[in-house]
C-alpha cells in the first residue's frame, strides 16, 4: 500500500465502500474501518489512516480493482482467474506471495504473483510447459506478438480454428499487466473474455444451427439443402465430428434449434460456442456434397482380424493417435507397417481395396 492508495481510501469513504469485505465509511460520528477480522468506528481522519496503514492488503486490493478505469469484461476475467469470489483477500495475497495463483483457460496456463503495492503481475505459458523454467522458453512482453506464435501448431501447420487444442509450446508472455494479460488471451483465444462475460451476465446470443444454415448464401448455400428439416441426425454427425474436447475447446451452447437439442454432448470448456464457427460451416458444404451421393453396396473379401484393422485405423486417425503410433508398435492395428501390409495384400495395382471399383463390377446401388 502506498499513500496515494490511502488518500484515493480516505476520499472513497465520504461516498462509502463495501468491497472484497473491506467496509469503509464516514458519518456524523467519523471514520468507519471494517474486515472480516475487526471493526473500528467512530474514527478520527488520522485513526482511520492509523487503522487502515495496518490492514495494507485490504486497502491494496481495493484500490487495485476499484481505482481504476477497467472494462467490466477485464475485471470480472481477472477475478475470475484470481479466484476472488471463493478466496478471501489474505488467501490470495499469501498465494501470490508464495509461489503465485495459476489457473487455465484453455491450453493456457496464467500463474498470478504479487507486485508493489498490490499490483498483480501475470504469465502466460501454454500449460503443456508448466514444468519448464520462463527463462528456458522464448520469453515475451508485447501481446502482439501472440498473433504469429499461435499461427501454427508445434508442426509448423496452420491452425484454422484458434480454440483447437494444438497450441504450440516452448513460449513464455512475462510481466503482463492485467490489460495485457487480457488482449494476450485475445489473441490466443479471440472473443472468449468476452462470450464468457456474456454468459456469466446471462446475455450470450446463441445462433443455432438451423438459422445459421439459413443465412449461408453463395456457394455455401447449398447446405439448405441438407438441411431441409427432415430430422437432424446429420447435425448430430457434424457435432460429434467437429465440436468433441478433442477438436474444440469450448463448450457448444449452439442446438439444432431452439426446441430441438442435440444428443452429442456439449463439451467442458470454461468458454462458450455461440454459433457454428466458420470451420463447421466449411465442413458442412463438404458433407452436404458428399451426402447427397446414392449409397451403393461393395462385396470385400477379408479376414475377421481385417476388417477389425480397418476400423482401428480409421478410429486412429480420427481421433489424432495415428501418429503416436510407433513403427514398432506392431501389435497396434493402426501400424505403419501393418497398414502397409494390409494395402500390399489387398489393394490392387490401381489402389483399389480388394479389386472392387467404384463404380464397375463388384458394387451394385442399394
């Protein structure tokens, strides 16, 4: 606590404070100091700066939190982070002081130290690093820069969809302020602050689906198509594609309409999903080409333990576990090699399974 903290207290109490259980007033009778652990009434100006010079932290987290011009999606995203509706002021500010606070949101990791007078001090990490030391990592300040090192996953690969759980890592953003701290997250995670401060506040706007698909024009338009209101079982197929933890790290909010949920769960992530994302859309167009092929019946010829690959091989890699796989994990279904010989044995010259083409002999419309 510092005195300009303690002036800016003195000049608040005329009006009244009740923050964080920190109670500070003035009337007829004088100054009123209050905390969860004393009461004082009845005090002279210079008693009330006595009693208030002894209680630093109340008087510091006070004015960092209500002395300032701060958006109120900045506030309440700090204080959540911060814990500050389920940790009283003396848990947090011993936290901060030994070893600091750390909370998630994503794949982020923001641990929370203590500074001068009150001042939080913020660092950010992709949690996959908790272990590593900062200096050990390429170190930041400016949050700009989280734009280009969030472009591509730990491949080099594009990274299409912002929430997808494919940060990379080896990066460190030190010494933030906590309006750095918020447009870092901004960055990394676009509009989450400010969705999730909508749902908090019970104002998200959800687009469903269906209205969603409604609004698609061009050559995304022909989605209507698929979605003529002749059930949703193909949105459920979309959902679980496309909107799982594994591919997505907010939470689905968004049904099929507002009176027709979805069986496919929703997810967990601390943020929500308002719409389908523009990804989702993309990926609808495909399907909707796709679905609108005649089905057509295939005769293969393959062993029990065959057939059985191919479906692991397909779990393997829809779900991204192809390539943990290792060349000599030969016992997994979705080995390389396996693969390999599995294509070798049944795979024609023309890359063809078991022979059977496309559209000649061996198929036939079902």
């Amino acid at each position: 606590m510092n005195d300009t903290q303690l002036d800016t207290l003195v000049s608040a109490a005329e009006s009244g404070i009740d923050y964080d259980g920190l109670v500070a007033a003035l009337d007829d009778d004088g100054y009123r100091f209050e905390t969860p652990e004393e009461t004082h009434e009845e005090l002279t100006e210079t008693a009330f700066r006595e009693v208030a010079g002894r209680n630093p932290w109340f008087v510091s987290n006070w004015h960092y939190w209500s002395a300032r011009d701060r958006p109120e999606t900045e506030v309440a995203f700090l204080r959540y982070l911060e814990g500050a509706d389920e940790r009283s002021v003396p848990e947090r500010y011993e936290m901060m002081a030994d070893g600091g606070i750390v909370a998630s949101w994503g794949q982020l990791q923001i641990e929370i130290s203590s500074g001068e007078d009150g001042r939080r001090i913020y660092t950010v990490r992709n949690e996959a690093d908790r272990d590593s030391a900062v200096e050990t990592l390429d170190v930041h300040t400016d949050p700009t820069d989280a734009r280009q090192l969030v472009k591509r996953d730990g491949r080099g690969r594009y990274r299409p969809l912002k929430t997808a759980p494919t940060l990379p890592t080896g990066w460190a953003f030190v010494d933030l302020d906590g309006r750095a701290l918020a447009e870092t997250v901004e960055y990394v995670y676009p509009a989450t602050i400010a969705n999730w401060y909508l749902e908090r506040q019970g104002e998200l706007d959800v687009d469903h689906w269906h209205e969603t698909m409604k609004r698609q024009s061009g050559i995304y338009g022909v989605i209507q198509t698929w979605d003529r209101r002749e059930g949703h079982e193909h949105v459920e197929w979309v959902a679980e594609a496309c909107c799982d933890d594994s591919q997505c790290l907010k939470r689905r909010e968004w049904e099929y309409d507002d009176e027709t949920t979805l069986d496919v769960d929703g997810g967990n992530g601390v943020f929500p999903c308002r719409e389908p994302c523009s990804l989702v859309v993309t990926a609808a167009r495909k399907w909707t080409q796709l679905e609108g092929e005649e089905p057509k019946r295939y005769e293969f010829e393959l062993t029990p333990s065959e057939k059985e690959q191919i479906e692991a091989i397909i779990d393997a890699v829809a779900d991204g576990e192809s390539e943990s796989i290792r060349e000599a994990d030969i016992y997994e279904a979705a080995n390389r090699y396996r693969a390999r010989f599995l294509r070798a044995k049944r795979f024609d010259e023309e890359g063809r399974l078991c022979g059977v083409s496309t559209d000649g002999p061996g198929s036939e419309d079902s």
